[in-house]
C-alpha cells in the first residue's frame, strides 16, 4: 500500500497513490480501504484540489475505474 495521507474530508480519512501501478487507495472514515485501479495521476492530483473529496469519489473516482477491497490487518 502507498503512504496514506489525511485529508480533510467528512467521509474520506486519507487517501494514497501509487505511480508505479496507477492506484488510489482510499481509506474511508467509516472503515474500509478500498483501491483503485487504472486512474491516472492527474486524477489523484484532482482528488487532493478538490473542493469536496466525498463528492470527487462518488462522481469521479467510483463509477469509473475498477476496484478491490484491502482486508483488515489482524
């Protein structure tokens, strides 16, 4: 997983990106950290300038690239 960082977001608790393999991974407030595949990294830097990070997600990070679950660490 890439380094996580915070951001300011009432649904988002952080977000990482990963370059190397054009990955997102989301961490959200209510638990679950899922990643995002194939997104560009204009995509991730649009994420961090945007006005609201919940709405970036819901209306153009979710409906567009594919995505998988990270399990919980035990």
């Amino acid at each position: 997983m890439p380094p996580m960082q915070p951001v300011e977001s009432s649904s988002v608790d952080a977000v990482g990106f990963d370059p190397a393999r054009n990955e997102l991974t989301i961490r959200f407030v209510g638990g679950g950290t899922y990643v995002y595949g194939m997104v560009p990294r204009a995509v991730f830097e649009a994420l961090l300038a945007a006005e609201s990070i919940g709405t970036f997600v819901n209306q153009r990070v979710k409906p567009r690239f594919p995505v998988r679950t990270v399990a919980a660490a035990s």
